[in-house]
C-alpha cells in the first residue's frame, strides 16, 4: 500500500492529537512537523517521533507532501490554509477557519477553484452516537424538531491564574467561549437537527476582568501553578461565560450555555433535542449512549453498539458494543473519510466530513452572536 505522506504545523494541545489519530490510519504516514522556528521544531519531531523537523516554507517545498494539518493558533489559520492551498496541497484545517468572515470566505472560495480537499476539524461530529441522532432525524424517529437545549461547560480558565493564548484577542479572536467550543456545539446542532440558525440573542460575562499572566512558559490543561511573582496581571475583555438564544428556520426555539470557568466540567457538551415524536438527550463526558424519551410508554437509552445502530453509523464505530470508544477515536473517524478523498485526489460533490464551507458557516453564527453581545438585540444571521 502507498501511503498518503502528510505534514503538521503546531505542536500544542491538538497538533500531537491530530497525529496521534492519523498514526491509526494504514495509509497515512505523517513526515513532516512545522513550528514556529526549526530549533523547536527539531525538538518537537524528536518527542513525537517525526523524522523531518521544517519551517512552513520548508513544508510547502515538499513535493511529497500532499495533505497539511493546520494546528497554530487562530490568527494564522488564514494565512497558512491559503499558502497550503496555493502550493496545491490538500488542507485539514482547526476552527475557526479565520478570524474574520471575509479572510473564511476567500478561503472558501479558495479551495472550491482548487478542488483540493478541505476540512475543518469539527471532530465532536463524529462520535457514533452523534450520527445516530443524524440518522434518527433524518428518517423522522423525532419528527419535528420542536426545540433545542445545548451547553458547553469546562474548568480550565476557572482560576485567574489560569492563562492561554485563548485569552488574546490579537491571536484568538475577538469571541473566546462562544469561537472555542461554542462552534462546536452550534455546528452539531444544526448537523444533527438540519436546521438553520437564523436569529440569535446573546449575553456575554467575564468573570474574572483581570487574568493573572505567567511570565514561564506554561502547558494547556496542566494544571501547575507558578510562584506570585512569576505573574503579570493582564486586562480580559473576552467572554469566560455565554447565554444564547436561538431562533432556526422552521420557526421554533432553542437555547445554549457556554462557560469555561464552570468547575468539575473538564469538558462537558450536552444536547437535548425535541421533537414530536420524540426526544434525544446525549452527552460527550458519557459518549456511548444516548438517551430516548417518550410520552407514551418507557424511555430508553441506546448504548453504542455496531448491531444496534443504523447501517449508515457502522463505519463510525471500530470496536463491539461495549467496548467504548471517546474523544480520540472521532479525530481518527473524521479522517478516515477525509483521506478516503485525497486518496481520490479531490473534494467530493457531498462530502460527509465538514469543509471549509462548514468553517465559514460556524463563523458567521460565532460573528453574529458576538455583534448580538455587544448591542443586546436580537441579530439575524
């Protein structure tokens, strides 16, 4: 088997995930690993253990190179999807695709006169039990789809001392909460339900107005602390917490939370979808199973099995009912199908994994909500 050589740009939390997943794929090789100089690079690859450490321009060089992740920060998105897409490689981008709506729309465009493949990596769809609910809406088990409750709850930033790049508007984006992990949850929900957000209502809060910055380089998620003078107090004008409402496109309601500084959530997306036939009710912190309500007669809950779920679910799931499959396992789902179409060279006319037009689509909801926080009206989207 030939196998489909691909380089990684960024090497902090979701860069060595992305790799990880790949390794699980028989004809992916991942080669090549880009950071922000070689000397980090070059000690990156040795940790992870790749053998070509490079600049970008390096990457972009290599003509064997046909497929590039991109996991920098959000400001470099932009600039780093296009210079892929120009050098003719496909592109596997991190959300958000850009920081504004205009720099997401020329990469849409972009790609779509390339006709490399795209994707953006909205992996939460790609828990079993997520196609399910697809799957369950789409063959009328909930019938319509009367209204929408979500929410996206984690910890990490729930200290002041608790500090990320995240936190900069120059580099993250003017939205935080709502841009990092309310994306994800607004992208299931209108993939699941296949409705459209059409109206938003929203109510930002920082709580904490100061943030104490580490003056030592410090990893995501590690929990350590440093001594008081190794902190520099730094002014937060981006959202640790968000209320939204939502109107879609067949007129009925629905509503999320997104919070990061909601304590004992390491990272909790729940969503329960009603419909006139039924409810669905699911959860990320407990993946394998999803709960079914009813009004006439017993609730149930599905449990993630291959041999219960529908046939178009199956390919998702790797291993026998009981044997649970998480958060690393849907990196590895999303891109078995994206490699399925760079193997054949070109994005599908109706590709099943999110693209760049998905990208742009969570940031006009993102942009939108944003402009909704800060004239306390309700906005169109």
């Amino acid at each position: 088997m030939s196998k489909i050589k691909v380089g990684v740009v960024g090497t902090g939390f979701i860069g060595p995930a992305h790799i990880e997943a790949l390794r699980r794929l028989p004809n992916i090789e991942v080669v090549a690993l880009c950071e922000v100089n070689i000397e980090l690079a070059t000690a990156k690859a040795a940790q992870l253990g790749i053998e070509r450490p490079c600049t970008f321009d390096q990457l972009l060089a290599m003509e064997d190179i046909e497929c590039v992740h991109i996991c920098t920060p959000n400001f470099l998105h932009y600039s780093q999807s296009k210079a892929v897409l120009l050098a003719g490689k496909h592109c596997v981008c991190e959300k958000p695709l850009a920081t504004n709506l205009e720099e997401a729309a020329e990469l849409v465009e972009l790609a779509a006169k390339s006709g490399l493949v795209n994707a953006v990596h909205f992996n939460l769809r790609y828990y079993p039990l997520v196609r399910q609910m697809k799957m369950m809406k789409e063959k009328g088990e909930l019938g319509e789809i009367y209204s929408v409750i979500g929410s996206y709850l984690q910890d990490w930033l729930f200290y002041a001392t608790d500090y990320n790049w995240r936190l900069e508007p120059d580099k993250s984006g003017d939205s935080r909460a709502i841009a990092d992990i309310g994306s994800h949850l607004l992208d299931l929900i209108e993939y699941v339900t296949g409705l459209k957000t059409v109206q938003v209502m929203a109510d930002f809060n920082t709580v904490h107005k100061n943030r104490k910055k580490p003056l030592k380089p410090l990893e995501t998620y590690s929990g350590k602390m440093l001594a008081p003078e190794d902190y520099a107090d730094v002014p937060i004008n981006t959202e640790d917490h968000a209320n939204v409402l939502l109107r879609f496109d067949n007129g009925n309601r629905g509503s999320i939370t997104v919070s990061q500084v909601s304590a004992g959530r390491k990272n909790q997306l729940k969503v329960e979808i009603s419909g006139s036939v039924k409810t669905l009710a699911w959860n990320s912190e407990a993946p394998n199973e999803v709960w079914i309500g009813a009004r006439d007669g017993a609730n149930s809950v599905l449990m993630r099995d291959p041999s219960l779920v529908h046939e178009e679910v199956r390919s998702l799931i790797t291993y026998p009912g009981g044997h649970n499959e998480g958060f690393g396992d849907t990196s590895k789902q999303l891109f078995k199908e994206v490699y399925q179409a760079v193997a054949e060279g070109k994005q599908p006319e109706n590709p099943k994994f999110p693209t760049f037009a998905d990208g742009y689509r969570e940031l006009l909801i993102c942009e939108r909500i944003l402009e909704s926080s800060r004239s306390d009206q309700w906005v169109n989207v």
